[in-house]
C-alpha cells in the first residue's frame, strides 16, 4: 500500500485523503444529470441561458491555436451547448498545471487567469467564470475534443439552477446519499492527520531516480485544502489555479462512487440514476459532437468520451487493456478509476505524485492480465502498435 509521506512513513489507509483534481469532474457531472433528470436543466440548453457573456454573437475564437493571442479573432460559428461542455468540444482549453510553465499557447492564454486565481483575486465561481467569458475560444466549438475548463463552468450552471453553492449542492446530493463521509472541497483540521503529502517527480541523475523537492508540493501540515485555507472558489473540474483546488476523497468513499455507476445507479438501497440513464451518461458522444467517426479522446484511437469520462470502443489500434465498454478518469495528483460493467470492474488507483499518471496503467494492464486477456507481443522497430483484447 506504501506510505503517505516519505518522511513520517505513515502507512497508506483505505481512508487516506487525497487531492483527486479532475476526478472532481465525475462528480459534478454526476450532480448536473441529478438536474436534468429532474427537467430543470437540458443537455440542448446554450450557456448563454446561464451566462450572457457566452451569447453567440459574442463568442470569439482565435483563428489559430498555435497563437497565444490575436486581432483577427473570427465568430463562433455556433452557440455554445451544455453538451459541449459535459464532452469538452466547447472550444475551451486549460492553462498548464501543477504549477509548470506553459509548455503551448494554449497554456499561456490561460496564465494570467491561473495566477490571479492564486492571488485569490476571484471571490466566488461567479466571478471566475465572468472572466473566463470574456477570453476567446481556442478552437470553435464542436471542432474537436479539447480538455478544458468546460466542467468548472458547468459547476456554476449547477450554482445558478439549484440556488445552492456547488459543494452544498454536492453535498446533500451525492455525497450524503453516498456515505461519502471524506470527500469534500475543504478539509475540516480534525481529519488533516489523515492527508497525504503531495510529491512532484524530480528527475536525479538516474532516469527512473526521483525524490521529493526540498519541500513537498502541499502537505498536511500547512495544506492548501485544509480549512480555512482552501481556495474561496469551488473548483468542480479540478484545479483552475497552479496547484489547489477541486475535491478530497479517499479510495473508501470514491469507491462507493464508482459502485453506483456500476450497479446502474443504485448503491445500498439508495438510487440516484436509472439503468437507462447510467447507459446514456456513459455512451460515446464524440461522434455526435464534432460530426466525426474518428474524434478519439487524448488523440487515442478507440478512446471515445462520455459524460462521465473516457470510454472504450472498439477500433483495431484501441489499447488491449482498454476493452469496449470501459469507462472512467483520472486527476492530476496520481489518482484514476475505472468501471467495466461488462466484466464486473471497478479498478481504483491512488497516489500523491503530480502528474504520475502510468500507474493507473499499469495497474489496469495487470487487472486484465489477470483476466486472461491477451497482451500483444511488443512492436519490432519502426512497427506501429496494435493491440487487442
């Protein structure tokens, strides 16, 4: 199981806290259907029902995504729909992550958000997302599948419908009902004990060689999620500033998460979505969304999207360890999930290493080998590879 800092050696527990950054977005994904099915809210809906600034003739997008910005910025050549934003083909982007450098202009349009995020300029989500309308889009929308802040917005369309702030919200919708008793945007100082120390990967003079920094990247002692410290903006997509931001949770109460998913949207007596919904909410919508057959997730071939996160298909290059069927997500700090319906599965990973996102992998690989599915031989140079289960 391994520790939760390489310094006190405290032992990993099934109820370690943990950062789960864009995990959060399944989770308010999960609270925005409870308001559709509730026929308060459409998947059809443009944001600009919910944020003027978003109103199509407004809209602007760059006329190259290579560029940071530009004076010839062109129209939207269509609305914004809640759907693109639950898919991530709602032209957005992000900024660069886990307090690195931008690395793209994507990345760098964002950064003077991101920073002011982090001088906590920004009082509310309310406010945020005002600042964010009045940046242009990166691509158009439904152009592609483009990983962004679409979900964060979509946390103040819960925000606005409900009357309710997001973890309030959260809280008495699927939280409670749940039993998730450790997820949460702020962590009350009586559980700090149990947060794990967040690392960042530093490369030695061996490869595979890593240490922690002089000083971890956030810790328990002085956590940048531990009340009253926590972001004053609720962050329902992960993280919107360097570093902190979206939920808390631990393998015992996101595991809870993922078996209602599993069962089909009930979980010990307490349902919160139909068979047909859970079937819906985990359908490939790219197709749909962008009008192509191969808009692939990651840029990975036989990785669609669904509301709820990745999905596998079936494709003769999708990875083997990815059957059609599965679904799930990952965050920033080194945490995944995943459920194959199909096969009975609920596969969780954590751990508190910025960006370490190979473990999940691996992880998955095992649980299929396990399975007896066949791993394809490793690829002779220069032989692109195929996989299969």
């Amino acid at each position: 199981f391994g520790v939760t800092d390489v310094e006190t050696k405290q032992p990993w527990r099934y109820d370690t806290i943990c950062r789960i950054y864009s995990m959060s977005k399944t989770v308010t994904v999960c609270g925005f259907m409870l308001l559709v099915q509730e026929g308060r809210v459409s998947l059809e809906d443009p944001v600009s029902k919910f944020f003027p600034a978003f109103a199509a003739d407004r809209l602007r997008v760059v006329p190259d995504d290579s560029v940071v910005e530009s004076p010839d910025c062109v129209a939207a050549g269509t609305p914004i729909l809640l759907k693109h934003l639950l898919t991530h083909t709602s032209g957005l982007s992000y900024g660069a992550s886990g307090g690195n450098k931008p690395s793209n202009a994507n990345e760098e349009a964002y950064q003077s958000l991101i920073e002011r995020v982090d001088r906590r300029e920004f009082k509310d989500l309310a406010a945020w997302c005002d600042e964010l309308a009045e940046m242009p889009l990166r691509v158009q929308p439904g152009q592609k599948w483009e990983y962004s802040y679409s979900i964060d917005l979509l946390g103040r369309i819960i925000e606005v419908v409900s009357g309710e702030r997001l973890d309030t919200f959260l809280q008495k919708r699927i939280f409670d009902p749940l039993g998730m008793h450790d997820t949460t945007f702020a962590l009350p100082q009586a559980k700090q004990e149990r947060l794990a120390t967040l690392y960042r990967r530093v490369h030695r003079e061996k490869e595979d060689d890593w240490v922690r920094p002089e000083e971890p990247v956030d810790s328990a002692a002085n956590s940048k999620w531990v009340e009253p410290n926590q972001p004053a903006v609720c962050m329902g997509g992960g993280t919107i500033g360097s570093v902190a931001g979206g939920l808390l949770s631990t393998m015992n109460d996101f595991t809870r998460l993922c078996m209602m998913m599993h069962n089909g949207g009930e979980l010990d007596g307490v349902r919160l979505f139909s068979e047909e919904e859970i079937a819906f909410m985990t359908r490939n919508l790219l197709p749909e969304m962008t009008g192509r057959e191969d808009a692939w997730c990651l840029d990975t071939p036989g990785l669609g999207f669904s509301l709820l996160g990745s999905i596998a298909v079936p494709h003769e290059k999708a990875n083997w360890y990815d059957p059609p069927g599965e679904f799930g997500w990952g965050g920033l700090g080194g945490t995944a999930w995943a459920v194959d319906r199909r096969d009975g599965l609920v596969v969780l990973s954590f751990t508190q290493v910025l960006s370490e996102l190979w473990v999940d992998e691996e992880l998955r690989k095992a649980v299929r080998r396990s399975l007896h599915y066949i791993e394809p031989p490793e690829p002779e140079e220069g032989e692109e590879e195929k996989g299969s289960p």
